[in-house]
C-alpha cells in the first residue's frame, strides 16, 4: 500500500511531515479534509501537488 502523509511547506524552512509514517493511512478523500480543516485554521490558502 501507498503511503499516505500530509505534509506542510513553510517557505524558508522546508517540508514538515503532520502525519507520522506508523498512523493509520489516510485516503486521499481524509488527506485533502484535513489540509483543508489545517488551512482555515491557519487562514493560510492551500496548494495540491
């Protein structure tokens, strides 16, 4: 199975996984609602790559 991490980019300071490796794994669906959910709490747009 793929893996599946969220992750967050800040620039200047690189990539910090939000996810850890051994948490169950997200489906695409989870993954894109809990960016979404990080991003309004944040007030920050979101970008999919």
């Amino acid at each position: 199975y793929p893996r599946r991490i969220l992750y967050m980019e800040i620039r200047g300071q690189g990539i910090i996984p939000l996810t850890r490796t051994d948490d169950k794994f997200f489906t695409p669906r989870e993954i894109e609602q809990k960016a979404a959910e990080l991003a309004y709490f944040l007030r920050v747009p979101i970008e999919v790559f």
